[in-house]
C-alpha cells in the first residue's frame, strides 16, 4: 500500500502523472531471467489528482494507479513537491514512483535504492545507459582519505562520481553532474576522498554510462539499431596517506636543496686563487630591476586566476577542468594536487642560492679588480638569470594549481625569458660589445609570449607559415647583427638594419674571405637549424605550440654553447679549469635524467580530460612524487648547475699557470676580434 500527500509547489506549465506499481516475489532475479519470462498484462487506473490532499491506493504487479494533474501557473520561481510513503514497500518488493512532465521523467522506488554492497575489494561492475550501479563506501575509524579507482578494457565514455550519502541519489545520465564529485572516463578515473567532507563518513560511488562518446573524446558516432552498448570495469576503494605522512616526503625534498647551500658555504669558504673575468659589460643594465617589475605585474594576475579555477573545481566538482595525474594526487588544504604544486620549490630554493653565489662573486671581483685597478664585470644580467629561476618555480607552481590549456603559458614564459637571458650571457662572452639593453631584450620576450599565445590559439596553416618566415628573419637579422655588427654597440636597430643592407650586397666578398670563420659558420648552422624547424613545424603542426616555441629556443642556447665552448676555447687556445669540466659533465647528466622523466607523459591537456587520464601513473617515490615531480627536481638542479657554468664562462684559465695581466688582456682583445 503507498500514501501519496501531494502539496503545491510549481513553477511551469506542464501535465504531471504519477504513477505507481509494485513487484512481488521472493528475491530479485537475473536479468536472462526476466528476458525469458512472458508478458504480464497490467491494468491501468487512471484518476483525477487534487493538490493538497492525501490519497490512498493499493498497487501490485498487476495494477498500476496514475493520477492526473492539471494546472497552469504564471508565476515561475514557484516549484511542486511530492512526497510519497509505503510501509509495506520492502528491498524484495519495492515500489516504483514516476513522475512524467513535458519535458522530462523523473523516478525513484521504495524502499529508496539502497547500495549493493560496500567495495572494500575489488569488485567487476557492468553498466548500461538505462542500468547505472552505485555503491556505498564507509570509512573506517583509522582512515582520513580513500582513492577511488575506475579500470575497464573498453573505451565506451562514461561518468564516474562520488557523491554524499543523500537523496536522492543522481544516477541519471542527464543529472549525475549536479552532486558531488565526477570525471568523465574511458579507460581509468581515480578520486581522492577526503573524510572530512562527509557528515555521515560515507559516500556513494556512482557509474553512469554514456549513451555516446561525444563527452570523451569529441567525436559524433552513428551506432547501428541493434547496438547493445554496454561497459564492464573494475572498481576499488583503497587507503589514502595521512596528512602525517606527508611530512617524510616533504622534508626529503627540502634536505636535497639545502645539501646544494651546504657545498655552496664550504667552497666559499674555500681559498681559491684568482683569475680575471674577461665577460666585461661596457656598461649597466636593468635586466634585473626591469625583471621584477614584470615579476610583479604579471604574477598576481596569475595567482588570482589559478585560485579562482581552483574555487570553481571545489564549488562545481567538476574534475574535468583540471589535468591532474589523478593516480598520484595529494590534496593539501586548498590544492587539490599539493605535491605538484610543493615539487617546484626546488627551482625557487635554486634560484635564491643563485643570486648569492653570484652576490658573492659580485664582491670578490670588486674587491680584487678593484685592487688591481681594472673594470669590473656587471653582474646585472646573471642576478636577472637568478630571479628568473625564482620566478619559473613561482609560475610552474600557480600553473599546477589547476594545468590546463588556458593557463600552460604561466609556465612557459619564464622559460623564454630564462632561455634568452642565458642565449645573451653567451654571446656576451663571444662578445662583451654584443649588448642589447634591457627595454630592447623584454620588448622582444613580449613578441614571443604574444607569438605563443597565437599559436595557442590559432594554430592554422596560415600562422604556421607566417610563423616560419618570422623565425628566419629574425634569425638572420640576429646572426648577422652578430657577424657584421657586434663590436658597435653604439649602434640603433635602424643603423643595423641600413648596415646589413649594405653588408647584403658584396656578401659574396664576406663570404669568400670572411671576418670570422667561427662566427661564420655560426651564423650557417644556426640559420639551417632554424629553417629545419620551420619547415618541420609546418609538416608536423605540433598542438603543443608553446613546447615547440620553448624547444626552438632551447636548441639555438644548445648551438650557442657547442660553438663558444668548442670553436672559442680552441682558438683561444684556453685550458679549461677541471673544476668546470666536471660542473658541465654533471648538468648534462643531470638534463638527460631530467628530460627521460618529463617523456612520461603523464597528463596532456592536447587531448580530452578523459583520454588524458589514461596516461595517468602510480607515484614513484615516497608513495607522494610522480615522474613529472622527479622532472621539476631534476630540471631545477641542471638549470643551476648550467648558471653556475654561465657564471664563470670566461674564468676557466687554469689557475697554476703563469699567465701574466698582459697576456689575459691580449686574449680579452683577441676575444674581442673574434
């Protein structure tokens, strides 16, 4: 028997019917079961409903009762609530209510679905887009956080969720995202779990199957009639770590760094006998100042809006926004994923130990040329090197607050700014003359950051193409700045421009006898380099543009090096200091372990959050990093030991040989020519 009060409550015009039957037997059957059995005819009773009165019927396999309600209301923030009872509705024979509107069915039974079981193991689960299954999970006494995982073998897109312990339950394709905690899913989904945002320490994990795989992987599929669609996947609730067991893993991380603070005091500490930095700026700069203004300007914007998707990922749960490694995720207050945000601390500890080797440095040399009587270097642009490292660990960290396409450039442009400060340091070194200011150099970084955002954006054919001829003339126009010009710094962009014209015109002569053989064939290499990725951009057309743009500038700083260390050091005859061989052999070391983490490919926000969660891992170290958190260590250990190279560049000279001030100079001169 069921009770139905109805009390008004509307907000549409629409005609409601609610309807109601009962299914009688001793304990529920298989579904090959029900297949096989014969139609059962159903009487139907239609009658008239009145709003706010009880009614009282009976219903059985056999009969069903639908009341009919007419209305028509003009005021719409009014809405209708049903509330309906059966105390003899049991698990074995229960009650199925409907409620039909223009619009849409809504539906619930009594005794209210009760989950299947509890998943504390392993459990097989097949789902349908008529047959979703949840299941309800409590968390034991000694457990503050579960990781909830979803695998199957088919790529058939479903929804995964977990929401609280409430009615009604959202088990409807159409309505599974408005509680809880959800992802779309192919193959793997995995959530995090928190006990403390659960009143009554338990949750319902909820599967619903798509009725297509639009949601997941972008594409409208034609499925023939007699398709039966169907997913079978494995679900399994196990133990997160404690909030205590975060501290072990925290810790490890820090005492790596500060093992870099301790050797950094003990060599200063150290006597060394000095030599003579021959990478003499004529004149200061304002890389540094002018760096920190844009540190400033440009990352508050950034920590607003990572927030900001941080609070819409909470308030909405819509784990789709973010592309998170799922299967390594450790929540921490606020951040969803704390241990990717934690492991850029290295390049900020890094940095700041940077900018004190080269404070250091910066009053040895003043106080020793100073002695002497010489010039001394400005150091301007390798304390702007420092800050940028500071300022790269910033910006990697507020982008994997939430890493998504939006906001990947958060975590490339100081990757341009700190590719191009160190692309100067060397060519400063080739030539102390070859200074652009500080206002020329940023203006230019503003032109790559707006270039990465075009090609973020509008990755056409078109752009690929007008991409590739920017990037030989500006490359052109740089090496031969570098070959014709470099030793007139007095010089203005416009008079560059005329003198390279004019250079351009008995370029046969230069070429046939050319000033410099090193700088010459710099110049060749570079430009053929440049063109190659031109053309293997415009072939390939990578949806990545950023890492392509970051790659361009990274294989130029590569070439820049290869020719100062191997072409500069043989002309000149220089015996490299041991001591430098070996800092050169261990960042190297260190970028290839770096890059073969960061080839995992973990996460890629080219492809739908569904897809990108099949590349999801397991953590490797500490149950806490992730092969992309081993890539932010190991990076920021190479970045450093490679600005420890660019520091001293020029101070190589063997410190046990004899040279005399004048001979270092006639090498500064030589330099210089070269």
């Amino acid at each position: 028997m069921s009770n139905m009060g109805i009390c008004r409550y509307v907000y549409c015009l629409c005609i409601m019917y609610v309807f109601s039957y009962q299914v009688s037997g001793n304990q529920l059957q298989s579904e090959e079961r029900y297949r096989k059995r014969s139609v059962t005819v159903v009487r139907c009773d239609l009658l008239q409903g009145k709003f706010g009165v009880n009614v009282t019927n009976n219903t059985d396999k056999k009969r069903e009762v639908i009341y009919e309600f007419n209305y028509r209301l003009d005021d719409e923030t009014i809405a209708l609530r049903v509330t309906v009872a059966s105390l003899a509705a049991s698990k074995d024979n229960p009650v199925l209510f409907g409620v039909r509107q223009q619009h849409g069915t809504m539906s619930w039974k009594l005794p209210f679905n009760d989950p299947e079981h509890t998943i504390d193991e392993i459990r097989n689960v097949n789902i349908a887009p008529s047959e979703p299954k949840y299941f309800m999970y409590t968390f034991p006494d000694n457990v503050d956080s579960v990781l909830v995982h979803a695998k199957s073998d088919s790529d058939l897109c479903m929804i995964f969720s977990v929401q609280d312990v409430k009615c009604p339950v959202f088990d409807l394709e159409q309505s599974v995202e408005f509680s809880g905690i959800h992802q779309t899913m192919t193959k793997q989904a995995t959530i995090t779990v928190k006990k403390s945002n659960y009143d009554q320490k338990s949750f319902y994990i909820v599967t619903v199957l798509k009725p297509s795989d639009y949601a997941c992987n972008g594409k409208e599929t034609t499925q023939a009639p007699d398709y039966s669609r169907k997913k079978q996947l494995t679900l399994q609730v196990h133990g997160g770590i404690s909030s205590e067991m975060y501290v072990w893993p925290i810790l490890a991380a820090l005492a790596v760094f500060i093992i870099f603070y301790i050797v950094a005091i003990v060599q200063c500490r150290r006597k060394r006998k000095s030599c003579v930095c021959s990478c003499v700026e004529k004149e200061p700069h304002d890389f540094c100042c002018n760096l920190f203004t844009i540190a400033i300007f440009y990352g508050l914007p950034v920590v607003q809006l990572v927030m900001t998707y941080q609070t819409g990922l909470e308030s909405s749960g819509d784990q789709d926004i973010c592309y998170y490694n799922f299967e390594c995720s450790r929540p921490l207050g606020v951040l969803s994923s704390f241990n990717n945000v934690f492991s850029n601390i290295g390049y900020i500890l890094l940095g700041i130990l940077f900018l004190l080797v080269v404070w250091k440095s910066d009053l040895s040399s003043e106080n020793r040329q100073g002695n002497l009587g010489e010039e001394t270097e400005n150091k301007d642009l390798l304390y702007a090197m420092g800050l940028g490292l500071v300022m790269e660990g910033l910006m990697s960290g507020c982008y994997h607050v939430c890493p998504n396409r939006s906001n990947f450039q958060f975590d490339t442009s100081f990757m341009y700014i700190l590719t191009f400060l160190c692309m100067l340091r060397v060519l400063r070194c080739l030539d102390p003359n070859i200074a652009p200011t500080a206002r020329n150099s940023y203006s230019v970084m503003a032109i790559v950051v707006f270039i990465s955002v075009l090609g973020v954006l509008f990755g056409t054919n078109i752009f690929w193409i007008l991409f590739g001829v920017v990037n030989i003339l500006a490359t052109l126009f740089l090496h031969l700045y570098v070959y014709f010009i470099g030793d007139k710094h007095e010089e203005t962009c416009c008079d560059v421009l005329k003198k390279i014209c004019n250079c351009m015109r008995c370029m046969c002569d230069h070429l046939s006898k050319p000033q410099c053989d090193c700088r010459l064939a710099m110049l060749i290499t570079a430009t053929l380099f440049n063109l190659l990725v031109a053309i293997c951009g415009l072939v390939i057309q990578p949806s990545d543009f950023a890492s392509f743009l970051l790659v361009i500038f990274i294989g130029n700083l590569i070439l820049y090096c290869v020719f100062y260390f191997i072409l500069m050091k043989c002309k000149l005859k220089k015996k490299i200091a041991y001591s430098r061989i070996v800092c050169v052999v261990l960042a190297c070391i260190a970028w290839i372990a770096a890059i073969y983490f960061f080839m995992a490919h973990l996460t890629s926000w080219g492809l739908t959050p569904a897809q990108s969660r099949v590349g999801n891992k397991d953590c490797m170290v500490l149950d806490f990093y992730d092969a992309h958190d081993v890539w932010h260590f190991l990076s920021a250990i190479a970045l450093f030991l490679s600005f420890l190279v660019l520091l001293a560049l020029n101070d190589d000279l063997d410190p046990t040989s004899d040279q005399s001030r004048s001979e270092q100079q006639q090498n500064n001169d030589r330099n210089t020519q070269i």
